[in-house]
C-alpha cells in the first residue's frame, strides 16, 4: 500500500515537473529576452562606472562576452536556461555591485552597502522603520593573544592584549544597531533624522570605546573590521575618530558620459569616459583624534564597500597600517541608488555602480586593497598567532 502510494506521488510529481518544463519552453519568448539584454548592455555602456577597467585592467573581452551571450540567448529555448545565460553574463564582471535585485527592492547578490545604502524606510518605531539588531561580537579569536581581557560588549566590543587595545566595528549601516535606534528614537522623526539622531549616539558609544581602551593602557589600537560588508556613509565620521590628522584622497568619480559607448561591446575602444567629464576635486577629511596613536586596521575577504573605504582613506593617508587579507573589492556601489535596468522578462532590476574609488596609486577599489601584512586569515587560529608574533614584535 505504501509502495504504491509512493509511486503514485512520484508519478504526480513527474507529470507537474513535466508539465511546468512545457511551459517554460512554450512561453519563452526569444526576442524579449534579446530586447532586454540589449537593453541591459546599452544602460551599463552609459552607466556601469567599472565597465572599462573590467575591460582594460582584467582583460574581458566584451565583444565575445556580448556575442556569446546574445548566441546562448538565441539558442536557450526556456526561460530557465535564458536565465543562466544571463546570469552568467552577468558574473563574468565579479564584481559584488553588479546584481540582480527583486524588483520589490530584495537583493540577490552579494552586497547591500554603498554610498547611499542603509537609509531605512519610516515607520511609527525603529523595528517598522527597517532596523534590526546584527550580531556584532567578535568573530576573530582575539583570545589566544596573550594577555587578553575583554574589556565590553555592546555594539562595539573592546579588549586588550599587553598595551594593544581592540576594537570591533562589524557593521557601518546605521539600521544594524536596533537598540541604539530604539534609544535614539523621538516621535515625529523623519527617516534621515531618524538615522542622523542613531548614528550621534553611536558615535558616542565608539568615543567611549576608545576612551575605555586609553583607561586600561593601550598605547595603540586596532579596529577589527572583518566580516563588516559596509554600510553608510557614517563610515567618514568614524574614520575622523581614529586619527588627528587632516586626510586627503580623490573623490569618488560619477558616471556621467558625454558620447554615445555603444562600440565598446564592438570590441572598439569607447569614444569617451564613462565618468563626468571633469575629475572632482579631492575630498579632504580632518580627523577628531579621539585616538591619535598608532592605528592598526584588521581586514578579511569580507571587509567590503563602506569598510574598504575605511580601510583606503587609512592606507592611502598614512594614518595606520593594514592587517589581514585583502579586502573584498566592492568598491565605492551606488550614488542616489545607482544604475537600474528593469527586466521585462523577470520581475527584476539589474542594478550597477554608478561610481567608482580609487586609490592613491590608481587602481579601483574593485580590485580589493591589499594590506601591509598578509595574515593566513583563512585559518583564523594560524592567523590570531601570526597577530600575536606580530605585535610582540613591534
């Protein structure tokens, strides 16, 4: 009875799975997919801020990468593999802010951080307004240092190994610290106000964070940002904290082109930038120096976005030296939402960076930053005892 019964389920389940595969090959409609990739190709050509250093500094060659694209297209047949075509497209650029999103806003990519990301939707309190509580303990073994004491928790955990104070900063997205925005929080606030009003108070728990680190003796401090995917640009007024000094680096640069780009998926070099035609004027950033020592700056494959901007203006300015792995490469992401292509085929957005950082020596975020001193941050333990060698020596 049961054999049976599972044969009949089984059979049923074949016959929707065959059902739902007819129909996927009798609606695919051929030239809607190709419209939207044109579509797509045409908007990142005007639009997508890293399309020419993809293309000049990692080699990809976009005329085949557009006619294979376009070949499979024509040859999928379904919407599925349609689909995977595109996708494919799509990730051959490897870059974290160049996703798909669904069209009601959810992300299917890597990251939600940018220059304009973690401003959270009203509502009548930090919960319905998009806020919510990330994990922010410390996620780095800091406790095989010798001589380690944890020293707090909260939103920003500290502690200390001989005179090396740590501090960990895991988001940069003010909507990650719940109970700040709850503490924050007065009736009538706007949005923005609302997010201006969490991040005072943040930033004061980071000055008291520091404050506790001087008080048990450290002589320098490193921020922990691992794992941290980036956030607001709240970032610049925690980068003024750590350092006294007055820092300057080149401003993010704008899409904003003057001339027709179609070519470039011609394999013909563009007649233009794909950014505004004059570079902008350096951004200058004074530091408060709540601390004004040495800095260290701790780094993994998953400090991204926001974070990597931390990390730049620190290594480009001279103010600490970087620790760890090279960072993730999102780079700057999405200035006033960045770049959208809606699809007609999909409920989704194909969404781009619309600017673009880069460092001192020229090179885009996109390519990650690589820190001063490697550490195997891939086996964390092995890693915690390179740290350990590594300060006792300095």
């Amino acid at each position: 009875m049961i054999l049976r019964a599972l044969k009949w389920l089984g059979g049923a389940l074949l016959l929707v799975l065959l059902g739902l595969a007819s129909w996927d090959v009798a609606t695919y409609d051929r030239k809607a997919w190709a419209s939207d990739f044109e579509r797509l190709k045409r908007d990142m050509a005007q639009g997508y801020a890293n399309l020419d250093w993809v293309a000049q500094h990692r080699g990809v060659d976009l005329q085949r990468l557009s006619t294979d694209t376009a070949r499979d297209l024509d040859s999928a047949h379904s919407r599925v593999l349609a689909w995977f075509a595109l996708k494919r497209f799509i990730d051959r650029f490897n870059d974290p802010h160049l996703r798909v999103e669904d069209r009601e806003g959810g992300a299917s990519g890597h990251f939600v951080s940018s220059l304009a990301d973690g401003s959270p939707t009203g509502g009548a309190d930090c919960s319905s307004a998009g806020y919510e509580d990330e994990q922010h303990d410390f996620e780095f073994p800091f406790a095989r240092l010798p001589g380690w004491r944890s020293l707090g928790g909260g939103s920003f955990p500290t502690g200390i190994a001989g005179t090396t104070g740590v501090i960990r900063i895991a988001q940069f997205g003010e909507n990650k610290y719940l109970p700040v925005c709850e503490r924050a929080f007065r009736p009538g606030l706007s949005d923005r106000g609302l997010q201006l009003a969490t991040r005072r108070v943040l930033q004061q728990e980071l000055r008291a964070g520091i404050a506790g680190l001087r008080q048990a003796g450290a002589r320098r401090v490193l921020v922990d940002l691992t794992g941290n995917g980036g956030g607001s640009e709240w970032v610049d007024e925690v980068i003024a904290l750590f350092t006294a000094r007055a820092l300057t680096r080149q401003a993010p640069r704008l899409v904003g082109p003057a001339c027709d780009r179609a070519q470039v998926w011609e394999g013909r070099p563009p007649p233009c930038s794909v950014f505004r035609r004059a570079p902008p004027e350096p951004v200058r950033l004074r530091g408060t120096g709540e601390w004004a020592g040495s800095l260290l700056v701790l780094t993994d494959r998953d400090t991204a976005s926001a974070s990597e901007n931390f990390v730049a203006w620190i290594k480009d300015g001279g103010a600490g030296r970087i620790l760890g792995a090279r960072t993730a490469g999102a780079g700057c992401g999405y200035s006033d939402g960045g770049t959208r292509t809606p699809l007609t085929v999909r409920p989704v957005d194909v969404r781009m960076p619309n600017c673009a950082r880069f460092m001192k020596d020229g090179t885009n975020e996109i390519e990650g930053i690589a820190p001063h001193i490697e550490l195997p941050m891939d086996e964390r333990e092995k890693a915690a005892e390179a740290l350990a060698r590594l300060l006792s020596a300095r």
